[in-house]
C-alpha cells in the first residue's frame, strides 16, 4: 500500500480543510516545494497534490508550486484542482506528472472527458471520487451532484479507468477517522480498480487498517501537518514494504 501524502494549495501556501469548507482553512508555515522534498527525503514517492484555488475558480491558478515540485523532486505526482481543457491536460503531463486527477469534470462534462481518455489514454488520469451522504461533490466540494458512487465509478471503469481515490467529506480534515466501511465496500465492488483512501486519517493504526482492507493507498495530509503521525513513522512503514 502507497503512503500518498497530500499538499493542498492556496495562494501558493499549504492549506488544510475542514469538511471542504473553505473558510475552515489552516495555513501553514512551510511552503509545497519545502514540503514535497521534506516528504522524499523521508522515502516517499508518491504526491497527491490539489490547486484548491484551482478547484473554486474553474481553472488552474497555482500552476508555479506544481511546476516547482515536478522540477525539484522524483515524486509520482497525481495534481488536479481546475483542469477544465485538454491543453491543461497537456501542460500538466509536459511537467512529467506522472496523473491528471479529474473530479468535477467527469461529472458535469462525461463527453469531455471522455475525450481526454481518448487522446491522452486511460492511464493518465486519477478519478477523484467526492462523496457526501453518498453523493458525488464537484467544484471544490461547494456542491452536490446527483450522482451516487458506485454508479459513477462503474461508468468510467468501463472507459478503462483503473486509478481512483475517494474521500468521505464528512471526515475529512477532521482527524476523526476515515470511512472503513466505505473502502470496505470499494475494493468488494470494483476489485480491479486501485483504490485510494482519503480522508479522515489521525493516526498509523487508520493506516493498518485501511492495509486490511487491501487498499492500494492512503493519502494523509493534516494528520502530518498536525504531528498525529510523524514522518519517521511513514518512514519506517514505507521501508517494511519494501
């Protein structure tokens, strides 16, 4: 299982939410490029990076931290946050970023979309699946769709996406614990999709058991900034899987 951790971006500034609530935001003090070499030299390679800006606005605004991170580390980035053109698309994979994550595209736009598998290949994308009461979230989390989880995910593992994480608003941001049950019932229903857990992380035992639950990864992003888990801790549980 892949330790995935996150770094939203707000003006430049590492952010956390709550529950997606941007006026729940904590900033702070490190910068993403400070914080991204942080995580590498503590053995991670994978980076899931957000363009909350990005995701409000309707496109991408923080494109300097992203083209920093990919220059000045080896990490396997997945970033999205505004991607709304297959030019976007294209300036993201020039930066050798290894995942386009698309969220609320997918949802209001399927035929764009669609398209972009088309041109670019399945395999470039991360299918960010927001969920809240069991609906999918778009535009920053700031609205709800009608669309349920299961039925979404079917439609584009059927256009040959494999990669996906999920977060449970409800948890996120609030170092509560993520939703078990919900990842539980992922891996049963799309055994083949790779399945990332997000949302909700506090502590390494939340790690362990999203591991039993054969999930492919885990993104953690306050609890680290929050001093829940350390980096030595990461480090360690990195290692044992190698």
């Amino acid at each position: 299982m892949q330790i995935i951790p996150a770094i939203d971006i707000i003006d430049g500034k590492c952010v956390r939410l709550t529950e997606g609530d941007y006026l729940k935001k904590t900033q702070y003090n490190s910068t993403p490029l400070e914080m991204a070499k942080l995580y590498q030299d503590h053995g991670i390679d994978r980076l899931h990076v957000v363009d909350l800006d990005g995701a409000k606005a309707g496109k991408v605004v923080n494109w300097n931290s992203i083209e920093e991170i990919s220059s000045k580390t080896d990490l396997v980035i997945d970033f999205g946050g505004g991607v709304k053109s297959a030019e976007d698309v294209a300036r993201i994979i020039d930066l050798e970023i290894r995942f386009v994550t698309i969220g609320s595209m997918a949802v209001k736009h399927p035929e764009i979309f669609q398209s972009w598998i088309s041109q670019f290949g399945a395999e470039r994308f991360m299918l960010g699946a927001d969920v809240k009461n069991g609906k999918i979230m778009i535009n920053g989390w700031q609205e709800e769709s009608s669309i349920d989880l299961n039925s979404f995910l079917d439609k584009y593992f059927r256009l040959g996406i494999r990669n996906m994480f999920c977060t449970d608003i409800s948890k996120d941001g609030k170092l509560e614990g993520p939703s078990f049950e919900l990842y539980k019932e992922l891996k049963l229903n799309f055994p083949e999709l790779i399945v990332i857990a997000s949302g909700g992380v506090s502590s390494m035992n939340d790690i362990y058991k999203i591991q039993e639950m054969n999930c492919d990864g885990v993104i953690i992003g306050k609890a680290i900034y929050e001093n829940r888990i350390s980096l030595s801790q990461l480090k360690k549980f990195v290692i044992e899987k190698k």
